[in-house]
C-alpha cells in the first residue's frame, strides 16, 4: 500500500502523542485488531468506528479498564465492533492494522488504551511494517481471539458491580488511613525535600569499606574466640586497643603496605582478644547488649510509641561517660527536642528507604530531621548499633584506629 508520509518507529508520548499517531496509522486502515489489557478511554476506537473502520477487541476485565466505555461502544456499533475479554493474566497491547485484509502495520508496546497511556505517560512502543513479523503478529491475535469469551452485557454487569465493590473497600481503607494519619511517623520523601549531604555522611561509606577490610581480615580469630559476637560488634572494641593499649609497634609498615597490614591484622586482632578475656571487671561485650536493648527500643514496630524516658536512656547509652553528659548539661538539652521530632528523626534515620547518606545527613547540620545535642557520631554509633549485623558502628576512636593502620576514608 502506498503512503504518502513516513510513520515513526518509536512512538512514545514525547514528540507526538501515540493517540495522534494511531490515528494517523488508521488513515489507511478498514479494519483494526486490538488486544489491549486496559481500556477505560473510548478514544481512538470510537473514531475509527464512526468512519466506518471494523474493530475486533480483546480486553481483560480489570481495573482500570471502564464497564461504561465498554457498553457505550458495543451498544453504539454493534455491527462494526466485535469484542472478546480475556482472564486476569492477560497483559498485551498490540494493535494491527489491515487494508483489503492484508496487515500493512501494527504497533506493539506498552500502550493501552487509556488517558495515560494514549497522551501522558512515557511509553516505549514501535511501529512494524515487515511483512513476516506483521503475518506472525495477526496469528497472535487469532490465537488470543480464539482462546477469549464473546463480551455479553451481563458479563459487564457483573464487572462492574465488582468494580463497585473494590472502590467501597478502597474508600474504607482511604478513612482509615486518614484516622490514623497523625499517629504514623514516618514522614513523606520527595526529591525536594531530601537533606544537603554532608561531609561525615559522604565520609561514612569509605568509613565503611575500610570496616570490612579489618573485619574480613580478622573474622576468622573473632568467630573462634568470641563465637556468637557479631564482626561489627567484636571490632567496636578492638578499636580502643588498638588507640589506648597496643604499643603500636610497626605500625609505620602497616600504614604504607596494604598487604603487611592484611597479613598482621589476624595477630593483632589475637592479642586484642587475649588482652580483652584477661580485663578484670571489663563487660565481656557490653555493645552486644546496648546493640540489643536499642534495636528493641528502637523497633520500627515500637518507635511511634516511644516515650521520652526511653529517648533520654537511648542518647546515655551513645555516650560512654554518662556523668559527663551529665556534667556538661547535654542530656538537658537533648531533652528539649519534642517526642515527635525526636520520633520522625529516628524513623528516617533508622527505617528509611533512603539511602544511608541522606539518612545520616538528614540529622546533621543543615538537615531537616537535626536534634539538639545529637551531632556525627551519635548519629552515625546508632545507625550502627541499631543494623548490628549489617552497619559499622562510627565514632571518633573507630576513625583514629583506622587511620592508625594506615585507611584513608576523610
């Protein structure tokens, strides 16, 4: 068939609207095949129907697909439109195009013939026009029209009474989101209100790698002389020997050979652990309690019930010295934060689906979740107490230990 202007090959709802170039397919058409698993716009069939074009429909009786359109536009033609529906699962959007009932074009994608999906959405179809693939495409069509049921009015009948039924149920569910709307905590994300990020959370990932490298080298003295202790925890306190005790000899070697570092790590790490059993008095692992107890407290199940007792025994625990947190009037000031603000900071920090930057720099400076007297690291010993198995826990001593064997992370 001779056309007389060119078609496109991707049609999308970018530089024409797939609506526009559907009709401009149908110029040369006298009858269509459509399969389309949601209809809920009579356009462009309505048009093509009322130049005269015969339609053969296929369509899965599911929202969003429209009882409405669909009666007007069998009732309306009756003798142009013939009209199948498929079960549940079926999901195609192919169009094809006959003249003389030959197939001189089709569309495939993921179009359907809705508002969204003839003018707004971004779609990714194509138009063919090669002979084979338009021939296999027909007999696709045959199949799926052999295989659906002849659309009766009582089949849209009961369709729509079901559509009916959802939207009860949906509007139930809107009024119970809105009665419980000022007891959920976790506060909406958008593009616009992410938090600036920030120098220690840019920090935290090569913090972060440079944990896993210690922990990969000493895991196998850690599992055998605290079994049970998570890495992250059992590392959590290796850190301050190697700080306080370690008389840090050959430490120059393993600040400038990354490969004497991996092989020594293990010995270190050996007499860590000799030195740690032999502490008197010293808690055998206090950070897998305060790990446990602030996970528990912290729970995203029990976090829109936490009271403010509970958030001024979380912010002691982050701080080894009490009485100096005491001393000093921070645990006062930390109190001054409102429980709903202390809640809604927790909650992105700790439950977001944010990414762990964001999540961090949204309680420092400039972030829009910041609480008074919780600065870098109480944010960042939290996270990390809280996703034990998963996080490092990040503190002043952490970095000066790393920095130590010779990790560059600031």
């Amino acid at each position: 068939m001779k056309q007389t202007m060119p078609m496109p090959f991707l049609v999308s709802n970018e530089a024409r609207k797939t609506a526009a170039t559907l009709s401009d397919v149908a110029r040369y058409a006298d009858r269509v095949d459509v399969a389309v698993s949601f209809l809920s716009s009579s356009e462009p069939l309505l048009a093509w129907l009322t130049r005269g074009l015969r339609v053969r429909l296929v369509v899965a009786l599911q929202a969003p697909t429209n009882a409405d359109v669909l009666r007007d536009l069998t009732g309306v033609f009756p003798a142009l439109l013939k009209a199948k529906f498929y079960s549940a699962g079926f999901h195609s959007k192919l169009l094809v195009f006959y003249r003389n009932d030959s197939p001189f074009c089709a569309q495939v994608g993921s179009s359907n013939l809705t508002s969204g999906g003839l003018y707004s959405n971004l779609e990714t179809n194509v138009l063919l026009r090669e002979p084979k693939q338009l021939d296999e495409l027909s007999r696709h069509f045959y199949r799926i029209w052999d295989h659906s049921a002849d659309l009766h009015p009582t089949d849209l009948g009961y369709y729509e009474k079901h559509c009916q039924r959802i939207a009860s149920e949906v509007a139930k569910i809107r009024k119970k989101q809105q009665e419980f709307e000022g007891r959920f905590v976790r506060p909406p994300i958008s593009p616009t209100t992410r938090s600036p990020i920030v120098k220690e959370a840019r920090d935290y990932l090569q913090f972060w790698r440079a944990v896993d490298e210690v922990v990969g080298a000493v895991r196998p003295v850690s599992e055998r002389q605290f079994p049970g202790v998570r890495p992250y925890l059992a590392v959590d306190h290796f850190w301050h020997w190697l700080v306080k005790v370690w008389d840090q000899s050959g430490v120059k070697q393993l600040r400038n050979d990354s490969n004497k570092r991996k092989e020594r790590l293990p010995e270190l790490f050996a007499e860590y652990a000799e030195w740690h059993k032999s502490e008197r008095g010293y808690s055998r692992f206090a950070s897998t309690r305060r790990a446990d107890d602030l996970r528990r407290i912290l729970s995203e199940g029990r976090l829109a019930t936490l009271t403010k007792r509970q958030a001024e025994s979380v912010y002691r625990q982050l701080h080894a010295g009490h009485l100096r947190v005491k001393r000093f009037g921070a645990d006062k000031k930390f109190s001054r934060n409102s429980l709903p603000k202390i809640r809604r900071a927790f909650d992105h920090l700790l439950w977001s689906d944010s990414d762990v930057q964001e999540r961090i720099s949204s309680l420092l400076r400039g972030g829009r979740f910041r609480l008074n007297e919780f600065g870098p690291s109480c944010v960042q010993e939290l996270i990390g107490f809280v996703h034990s198995k998963k996080m490092p826990i990040r503190n002043d001593k952490a970095d000066d230990a790393l920095e130590l064997l010779g990790f560059r992370f600031r």
